[in-house]
C-alpha cells in the first residue's frame, strides 16, 4: 500500500490565528477498504492467512465503516466474511448491500446479544459454527491493528514535523498505533466520537504514551447524531477545499478542530496535522437515512 499524500488546508481562519493546518489524505488509499481501515486490517489479514483460517468473523453497526471494509477486503484475499450486525438488518441499506455483495453472511444481533460478542460463551459458539475462522475485533482493535496505523505515523514523520496531530477516534485503535509509532515530541488530539470516550480499551503498551494525549469531545450529541451545522460545513469544506468529509468521523473532527482554533486552543505559529480516515461509504449511509443531502466522491 503506498503512502498517502499530505497537503495544506488554506483557509482565512488559519491565515487569521497563525496556525498552519496540513491533511493526510489517507482516504486516497485502500480501495473500498478506505484509509485507516485498510492499515487495520492489513496485519490482521496476514495473520489469519499464516493461521490458514478461511474465515473473518467481525462486528459493527449496520452502517459501519469496519463491516464495509472487512467484506471487500475478505474478498480481495479469497477468504469468506461474517458480519454479526448490530440491530435489525435492512437490504436496502447501502452498506449491507455492499458487504452481501462481496459474500459477506450478515447475522443480526439484539442490542442485549451484541453487548455478550466478547464472552466466552458467544465465542465458542461462534468457532464451533466456523471451524477455522479467524475473529476480528469491533472496529479492528487489536495489537497487529495497531502495528498498521503505526506505519502511518512513521509516514506523518518522514513528511516533516506537526506540533499537534489531530485524530478522529471510536474504538481508539487508530490513535493507539499512531501513539505507538510515533517517535517525536508531538502532542495528540483525540477527537472522540463517542459519548464517554475515553480508549480505555487501549492495550498496556501504549499506556505510557497516553499523557500527550489530550482526548476533545467531539461527538456533537451522540455517535449517531448529525446536527445541521455539521452537514452545512461539512459542505462548505467541500466547497472550500474540493475534499468530502463524512457525517461520523472526519466532518465531525474538522468542525471541532476549526472551533478549537477559532478559540485559540493552538498558540500562533502551531503546524496541525489532521489524519483523513476515509468513511466515505458513511456519507452513502448518511443519505439513505436522511435523503440524497451530502455529495460524494
């Protein structure tokens, strides 16, 4: 997978605090398997190749992000797909539609299920039913998840240095391996898109990193939740910088990162560096529910 390029926001806000702003567009890479998914999953992958399983189990809502990309990265590798669902299962809904087009067997779980998907007693019934499966965690978090993102990090370093690198998070796999990664001085915002959350799912080895790590609510009423301020600027972005942003993680982080900004939360002078996670199969999901509002790529 090539590294993903970095570029510079323009905008009068930045021009008018001092700050300089830079993107690293990891949602130009990975296929449908976008971005940070893709790093995810790239050493989960391997491993259960190496362990000659013939197949990913994972979990997620039904219009996650980890879903969609589990089924088409399955298929992309000739393994067969799982995907136990959060709720009742739509066939019309566009993500759905994309993980049983690329052979993904979906299974619905009532809220009281899905919070048992990590007892013992679930997961042995998921292996008796799958004799060679290899399972996936929520949203990829696991070690070998962590060992992709940290890639990315060593890519963020090798393009200069950031202050401040700002960071959507759910799960917190993604800030956990770029926490592991990085080597420099910088400081971490951890844009929480998530009620409450605080990664203390986070595995011990990247505890000692966690004190440069200051963790911004970012969730703007709930994980599920899209006031109209965020759907107007997720369009003016577009407008402004010909980038999509989706409704759940990265438009979400730009409108708290441009808040934070516009307060001076960044002393004058601060070079951001701003991680493009993809979710681009979110904005589908988004205009489906809500009607054909936000425009994708």
């Amino acid at each position: 997978m090539d590294a993903s390029p970095i570029s510079i926001l323009e905008s009068d806000l930045y021009l008018q605090k001092g700050v300089e702003v830079y993107m690293k567009r990891d949602d130009l890479i990975g296929g449908h398997a976008q971005g940070n998914k893709m790093r995810k999953l790239k050493y989960l992958i391997r491993d259960a190749v190496t362990q000659k399983a013939d197949t990913l189990i994972t979990f997620g809502g039904a219009f996650s992000n980890h879903l969609y990309a589990t089924a088409w990265a399955a298929q992309q590798n000739n393994l067969k797909s799982v995907g136990y669902v959060r709720g009742e299962i739509d066939p019309k809904n566009p993500t759905m539609r994309a993980c049983a087009g690329w052979g993904m067997k979906l299974h619905p779980l009532s809220r009281t299920e899905y919070r048992q998907k990590d007892s013992p007693e679930f997961l042995e019934e998921v292996r008796n039913k799958y004799p060679q499966v290899y399972i996936i965690p929520e949203g990829g978090l696991s070690e070998l998840a962590m060992r992709g993102m940290a890639e990315c990090a060593a890519e963020i370093e090798q393009h200069g240095k950031y202050d401040v690198w700002v960071v959507p998070c759910a799960t917190g796999a993604t800030l956990g391996g770029l926490l592991q990664g990085a080597q420099g001085k910088q400081e971490f915002i951890a844009m929480s898109l998530l009620k409450g959350g605080d990664f203390d799912g986070l595995p011990p080895t990247v505890g000692h990193h966690r004190g440069r790590t200051k963790i911004v609510a970012a969730h703007l009423g709930g994980f599920g939740k899209f006031p109209a301020e965020l759907i107007a600027y997720i369009k003016g972005f577009h407008h402004q910088h010909s980038i999509f942003l989706d409704p759940v993680y990265t438009g979400k982080m730009m409108l708290r990162l441009d808040e934070l900004i516009r307060h001076d939360f960044f002393a004058p002078g601060s070079r951001l560096l701003v991680l493009h996670t993809g979710g681009y199969q979110g904005i589908l999901g988004y205009n489906y529910r809500f009607g054909e509002v936000l425009s994708v790529g």
